[in-house]
C-alpha cells in the first residue's frame, strides 16, 4: 500500500452521497428483485446481512463479480485449500447464477456469500461479521466504498487477474486521483496480460506483475446431461454451428451468415446465444424479418426439421451449446466489445471463430490462432467462409479443435501455479482470527 496518499475530495463525495442513497439503493435492490435478478431467500445478504455465522479460524475472502469470474475462482480455491488446508474461504459474487455454481462446485472449507452493495453501512455490516484476513479481488471490481472499506480493516489485499478494458482506462485517466487511490488499496496486483498490466501500472504509478489470466485455469462450463441428450436427438444429423456471447449488430451477421450457408448446407442449424439472454425476443424478429424459422430455449420450442435458428436465450447454458456444436464464433469481437472467453469453448471441443475486436483477451486469441486452434472473421462472408469449410473438412476442423484445447490445458497449470506460488510468498505466514 501506499499510506502517503491522501483520499481524494471526489471520492470522499462519493462516500457521503451513497451514505445518503440507501432509500436509492433500496429500490434498486426490489427493481432487482422483481426482475429476477437477485435472491428473495437472501437479499438480506446484499445489504452485508449475513446469513451464516463465521467459521472458526483464518478466513480468507475471495470476490469476483459474476460467472466469468467466478468459474476462474474455483480452481484458485481449490488449489490454495490444498497448500493451506488451515484457511477457511468466502467467495463473494454479485449474481444468481454465479451463486448457483458456487453452490455446486466450491470444495469443503469454501463457502459463497452475496457481496454487499457498495454502500458504507452495508460494507461495514459485512465486514464486521465476517473480520476477514485478507483479500482477493479477481479482475476489475473497483466499487469504491467495498475497496476502502476493506483496505482499512483486511491486513492483506491482491487484485488478481486483473484487467481493465481500453475504455474504462480512459474514464478513469480522468480521474487519476481517485483511481490511483483505490489501487494504492491493494498489496499486490497481478495483471491477466501485458497490455492490462501497463494500463494498470499507469492509473496505479506502481509496478504491476504478469502472471497470465487465471481463467486458463477455470473448469469447463457446467451443462446438464439429460438437456445435451434431449437437444442431440432434436438436431439430429444436421449441420450445426454456434453463434456465442453474441451482442447487438452480430446477430444480424450470424444470420446473414446462415443464409449463404444453405447454398451448401440445406439442413444447416445455427444456434445463437445471445450475451443478454433477455434480448431473445429481439433476435427471434431479426431472423422472421428474414424470413427464417426460429425455436427459442426460453421458451421451451423443440428443435423440428424446419427449425434455421435456435434461440438459446437462457442464462447458465451455454455449456450445453459449446457441447452441441464442434464451431464457435465467440460474440463481443466483430461489435468492439473486446471479445468474451475463447477458452470455454476451447475446453469443450470447439473450433473457434472471432472478429478483430479482442482487447479483452488479446494475448489468448493471439497464441490460440498462433497454435492453429482460431480463425479471425471480419464480416458475414468471412463467417460463411470459415463455417463452411470447418463442416465440409473434417481433418481441418478436427485439428482446430485439438488444437485450441491442448493450448488451454497446457496454459492451465502454469497460470495456475504461478499465481498460487506468488500468493502464498507474499500473503501472511499466519493469519489470526
């Protein structure tokens, strides 16, 4: 840390304003819930009500947002439980669905709770339950009252597999004080890539470590079997590819992209997975317009014989889809999103397809087409192009596939181990509780 530096006025501002928004922060959290977007049985718990009573012993917080990150967390528990069987961990995420893999898949002495919302008395709330040892933020969680509340009761942080997209950098270039400040919170920060760590080391004016991005590491996404079994007898023989994590403007491409495909393919099956499952709807009249027939997962439409387009509007299922076809367009890279995880796809046997846009997971892309296991596409013909020859040549195909999966195992262990190395070297030797 870097006790010299002194809180700057706006973010004291900050704190004082969202002290006084608790009625602000209340409604948001009922919108939510009639939304279906939180935990009626523990929506206590986003206020830092606790629902458990704290373990005995050391307790090591561990927080990542939502899924993405909280599959990336379940290994680094996993193997730091195995170097420190004496640490009990909480794992904080902010969503229904991470909570529900949480549940199924943190090992024993791990335990998940809801992160409060980034109010002071909801943080103080929390921490004075829980009185963690230390803390491990993963990516790029930078809530203020949660982060300085923290720094000033938790004897240890980390930001782990920390990243920081382009734009966000340039938002907080404009408010150096305050992100220098709520960096200065953390002991050690270890950045996923080389172009993260240099955003990071310059908002933070410190030295930033490399250790490669820990969802290298994450276990595959999970699928129900009885569902991969159901969709297989429904597709049946037909040609089939995944349009994944798409957003705005790529569906349009995917579609456009099927429709060249029937030239070749007429029984071709494109599913589309939206990154915002509540945007079904909206893709499902995209495809009408076009004069296609569309089946949606939400809605529990079977797949037919003359079904074009299956709508996987669903949140947590994408692993059945990634299951379900041998090619992948990863969504977020033809639209400048910076692109989502190429790795999931990797690790469940797909080849992998992606636009230019991949600033979220640049080096990744960058060895994954190196070694063979992707290929950029630019626009809908490209896209056709690469589909069509993945279904037409087995041989090509299958070596992608290979490919891009022995890069992801191979990554796995290194980031794994390098970061739990350097974790253990610099976190206390003992922790208290």
């Amino acid at each position: 840390m870097t006790p010299t530096l002194r809180e700057p006025l706006g973010l004291k501002i900050y704190r004082k304003v969202s002290r006084a928004a608790e009625p602000v922060a209340n409604f948001a959290l009922q919108r939510r819930l009639k939304a279906g977007k939180e935990d009626a049985g523990r929506i206590k718990e986003r206020r830092g009500v606790a629902s458990n009573p704290r373990p005995d012993g050391p307790l090591y917080w561990i927080h990542g947002a939502s899924v993405g990150e909280s599959l990336s967390i379940i290994p680094l528990v996993r193997r730091l439980r195995e170097l420190r069987p004496d640490l009990q961990f909480m794992v904080t995420t902010g969503t229904i669905t991470s909570a529900r893999l949480m549940a199924e898949r943190l090992p024993e002495g791990a335990f998940h709770q809801y992160v409060p919302l980034d109010h002071p008395d909801y943080v103080r709330s929390f921490l004075d339950h829980w009185r963690p040892n230390a803390a491990i933020f993963v990516e790029s969680e930078f809530w203020p009252n949660l982060i300085l509340g923290a720094r000033a009761r938790v004897p240890f942080m980390a930001l782990v597999n920390a990243r920081i997209s382009p734009r966000s950098f340039e938002d907080w270039r404009r408010q150096p004080n305050a992100i220098k400040f709520i960096l200065s919170s953390f002991n050690a920060i270890f950045a996923q890539d080389y172009p993260n760590a240099e955003r990071l080391m310059t908002l933070s004016g410190r030295p930033v470590e490399m250790l490669g991005n820990l969802k290298h590491a994450a276990t595959p996404l999970p699928a129900v079997e009885e569902d991969i079994e159901r969709l297989s007898q429904e597709i049946g023989y037909r040609s089939t590819w995944l349009a994944a994590s798409t957003h705005p403007g790529e569906e349009e491409i995917a579609l456009a992209a099927h429709k060249q495909l029937l030239r070749r393919f007429d029984n071709i099956l494109t599913i589309i997975a939206p990154r915002h499952p509540e945007r079904g709807e909206e893709v499902e009249q995209l495809a009408k317009e076009q004069g296609l027939i569309t089946a949606r997962r939400r809605l529990g439409e079977p797949i037919t014989d003359e079904t074009d387009i299956y709508i996987a509007d669903t949140l947590g299922e994408l692993g059945i889809f990634y299951r379900l076809s041998d090619i992948a367009f990863v969504g977020g890279s033809i639209t400048p999103k910076g692109g989502h995880n190429p790795l999931e796809p990797a690790r469940l046997s797909a080849a992998i397809l992606h636009g230019p846009h991949t600033f979220n997971f640049v080096e990744t892309y960058h060895d994954m087409r190196k070694a063979g296991g992707a290929a950029l596409v630019r626009n809908d013909r490209e896209l056709a192009t690469a589909v069509r020859r993945l279904l037409s040549d087995d041989k090509t195909r299958e070596t992608m596939i290979d490919a891009a999966r022995l890069g992801a195992e191979a990554n796995a262990e290194k980031v794994l181990a390098g970061i739990c190395d350097v974790l253990m070297e610099k976190m206390p030797e003992k922790a208290d509780s």
